[in-house]
C-alpha cells in the first residue's frame, strides 16, 4: 500500500490556504489541540481515519478506544508503514512523537497504557485527521481497507 503515496510532495503554501489554523499548527508546528474540545475525542462512527494531508490511511474506528484523555486514541495502526516514530524530548520526559511516513506530518503521540491487544495508546490530534465513512471507502479510494469491517 505505501507506495501509491510514496511521492507525495507538500506545497507549504497551499496548505496554509486549504487547512484551518490549528490544522496548520497541529500537522506542521506539533502542536496540540485541547482535550474534550476536538472533532473526533469522542466520535463512534464506523471509517477509517486518514492524514488530513497527504490522505495516508492511519487508523480505523475498530481500533479506538475511550482513553478518558480528550483526544482519539487507538491500540493499533491500520498499517505501521505509514507511521513514523521519533523520540521526542520537547517536555521534561522523553515521550515518542507519531508523524505520517510520507507527509512527514505530526499526529501526536504513542504511549504505552493503552487498551489491549497491543497495550498501545495513538493518542492523535483530531486536526490532523480526516474521517472517511465506511460506506464511502470505495468512492474516496480506499476499497482494500473495507475488509476491515468484516468480522
């Protein structure tokens, strides 16, 4: 799957047009949105959750959980590819930063106190995210990833 984005280039100025200011910070300054006062903390429909950028796929609601933390949270990626980890030492402790692989844009973090499976927690910034519909998987390009629904 990776490779359909692998040549995505970022245009820093047309992003400041076509993202909102906190989209802006969020993705491109790491910033953090508030808790409890974001699009997705507390959303419960069935999609999948792609960069607000550069369209990678990221998360799928099937993998959110209620942290009780104010941002969406996840145990586990739709495809590690598209995430990249890095060690962020911008608070007095180390924590570890998720960015989309290709769009190099920052989602938030990963913890480990999260939900099993994995005991992982993506604790994402609901403004680095768009939320695609399950029933308009196929319409906005993303047909592999309905089998994710499927049992």
């Amino acid at each position: 799957m990776p490779d359909k984005y692998k040549n995505f280039k970022k245009d820093m100025s047309s992003l400041k047009d076509t993202l909102s200011e906190l989209q802006f910070e969020v993705t491109q300054n790491e910033g953090t949105e508030p808790p409890f006062q974001n699009e997705f903390w507390d959303h419960k429909e069935e999609g999948i959750y792609v960069d607000i950028v550069s369209g990678e796929p990221l998360f799928a609601s099937i993998h959110k959980f209620d942290s009780g933390t104010g941002w969406p949270s996840f145990y586990q990626a739709i495809d590690e590819a598209y995430i990249n980890l890095k060690k962020d030492f911008r608070l007095l402790t180390p924590r570890v930063e998720a960015r989309t692989r290709f769009g190099d844009n920052h989602l938030g973090h990963v913890f480990n106190d999260g939900s099993a499976p994995t005991g992982l927690r993506y604790c994402i910034n609901s403004a680095a995210l768009k939320f695609i519909k399950r029933k308009d998987l196929q319409a906005m390009g993303y047909p592999e990833l309905e089998n994710l629904f499927d049992g």
